[in-house]
C-alpha cells in the first residue's frame, strides 16, 4: 500500500504513486476551483458548492460565484451546505436591493462569522457626512460683442426639471466702455430677470466680473436672453447642483457713493450646520468699492463684517475690479433674510455653503 504522503518518515521512498495523487490537487489551485462553484440557489440566498467541498466554515475561506439573481434585501450564502450565514457588505452591513444583480460575479471571505463581499457592489454603504459629487454643468452659451446702448440678444433655450436644483453663473466682458448686463428666462407666460426688470449689473472697462444666482423652481423650456450693452461678451452658464452650495443671489449696481440696502432671497439654515459665507463685489466706478451682507432673523444680525453688518463696510482700494470676503458661520438655525448693503459696485454676489 503506497504510504499516505502526509504521514511519510524519514527513510520511506517517495513513489510516482505518491506525486501522481497530487497533481490533480496543484492544477486545481492554479485554475483556481477550490474557490468558485455555481450559484444554485435564489433571490437573497445564494448556494455554492466547492470541489473539493471544505469540510467547515474557517476562518478565511474565500469563495467565487456568478450571482444567478438580484439581491432585493438583506442576503445569505450557504457553502456545501455547511449551514446559511449572512452576506454582508464589507464594512459590516447587510446587503441591499440592487446591491448585487444576476450575471455578477461576486467574491467573499470568511470572517469566522458571516461573509463579507470583496468585489464591489452596485450600491455601495456612503457616509451621510461624505462631500457629494460636484456641480454638473447642463447649459453654456455666449453673446456676441455689443459695443453700443443695450439690447436683447437671444441663446437657446433650456428645458428645467422641477426635481432638480439649478444654479446660474453670469460672466461679463466689457469692452473699452463699462456696460450693463441682466438676463431673462421666460416660458412664454412668466418671465424671471436677473437682477430684476429694470436693473442690471455693471462692470467697469476692461474688467470681467462675475455673478451666481440659485434660480427658482423652474419647469419645462425657457428662453434665454440677455440684455447688455458695450460688452466684450455676456456668458451664461446653467448647472445642476450637487456639492454642498446651498445659496447664491447678487444684486444690481450700487454706482453711488452713499451706501444702499438692497434684499435678496430669503435663506433657511438647517440647526447644528456650519456655513461658509462668500461675498464678492465687483468695483464700477472709480470710488472706492464697500459692501456689507447680513442675515437677519428678529432682532439678531449676523454676517460679514463681523464687527457690525448693518453699520460697518468690508471696502476696497480705488480702481480694484473686486474684493471677496469669506466667514465660516455656526449656530444658525430657521428662516433669515438677506441683506446687502452697498456702494461703487457693479454688483454684489452672495454665495453660502453647507461645510458641515
């Protein structure tokens, strides 16, 4: 009887016998078969058998399969028939509809418990505090030069989905002339102008400056025009938001140089949230540009400057094309308004983020 060749001695002869029974085994590790089988079993409980079959669940056993179904909730996988456990995600939750879906191949391992999956799944586990995608860009078109008064210059046009948050970017390039520049979209009934009807930002010669604004719950397709003057170009883009800005308005043109209080839209801070406030204005004149915004909610103001929103300025050399303030805002909580107050600018842009 050939000597079994896990129980050889010193002095035994070692037979073709011997290295014969182990050439099966050795192929079978190389194409990898001790760790894949067929999935015979259904939806949210898969079934494999390995060959050779493992005679116990130990710690590290790594199985392969071809999933033969969806995954529509929490999932198990028997092995052999060594008993059901369950099929968790890697970091430890349970399995998901859509996680897994028929023709995938998956892999697991052993954690002396459950199963894990190693090979990615279709819904992976994110932590609500994880930085979504960024703002995907849906529309952008540029006027031609105007060099003259203002006039109406139309773009195509933009079909809004109402499940979707749309912000606007407004970017202007004077020529020699300062000019003037606002933008209308219109679904043949209601028209929205930014900043409004009867006003317009403004930028000095030479100087670009730019402007946001989170429109309104727009649906279906608008026209886009732009009325502006001795411009170089007025570029609008459109895109749908996904990162954490959760403001932005801008006002019209302040050309004096007494301070004015101009409103924006409301704004409605979620409780225990962090904000980060960025203001920028773009200069006009040849004075020196001056603006302050605040957000006010009965008696309580809070904004940029910190030392005094409502009587105090953030200001700017003369000739400055902008300057851009910024202040991480905390304990806010419920409905504010917004406030701007300011002088010699083109426009003023307000843009909050939610950096929680």
């Amino acid at each position: 009887m050939p000597t079994s060749f896990q129980t050889f001695n010193p002095g035994d002869l070692i037979e073709d016998t011997h290295v014969e029974q182990f050439i099966e085994p050795i192929q079978n590790l190389e194409s990898g078969k001790p760790w894949y089988g067929d999935d015979t079993g259904s939806a949210n409980a898969f079934a494999v058998d390995l060959d050779p079959a493992p005679s116990a669940y130990t710690e590290g056993l790594m199985v392969h399969f071809l999933a033969t179904n969806n995954v529509t909730g929490a999932t198990t996988l028997n092995v052999n028939s060594l008993g059901t456990k369950a099929l968790l995600k890697e970091g430890g939750d349970a399995l998901a509809s859509g996680d897994i879906v028929a023709d995938q191949m998956v892999s697991a391992i052993y954690d002396g418990a459950d199963f894990r999956v190693l090979s990615a799944v279709m819904n992976p586990t994110i932590s609500p505090t994880a930085p979504p995608a960024a703002s995907l860009l849906v529309y952008a078109d540029i006027t031609k030069e105007n060099t003259v008064a203002a006039a109406d210059m139309s773009l195509p046009s933009f079909t809004f989905n109402p499940a979707k948050s749309y912000l606007m970017e407004v970017r202007t390039s004077p020529t020699h002339t300062a000019l003037t520049a606002r933008v209308t979209l219109s679904d043949g009934t209601t028209s929205y102008a930014f900043p409004s009807s009867s006003t317009s930002v403004k930028a000095r010669a030479n100087r670009e400056a730019v402007y946001y604004k989170i429109l309104p719950n727009l649906t279906g397709s608008h026209t886009v025009v732009v009325n502006a003057g001795y411009t170089g170009y007025v570029s609008v883009k459109i895109y749908e938001i996904y990162d954490q800005l959760v403001y932005a308005d801008f006002t019209a043109s302040q050309i004096s140089t007494t301070p004015s209080t101009i409103s924006l839209a409301n704004f409605t801070a979620a409780s225990g949230h962090t904000y980060l406030m960025t203001v920028t204005g773009n200069g006009y004149s040849t004075a020196v540009l001056g603006f302050a915004c605040y957000l006010t909610q009965g008696g309580t103001n809070v904004g940029i400057p910190q030392s005094g929103p409502t009587t105090e300025l953030v200001q700017g050399g003369s000739e400055m094309p902008f300057v851009e303030a910024t202040r991480i805002i905390t304990g806010l909580s419920g409905a504010y308004t917004v406030t701007v107050r300011c002088k010699s600018v083109g426009g003023v842009s307000v843009r909050i983020y939610d950096i929680t």
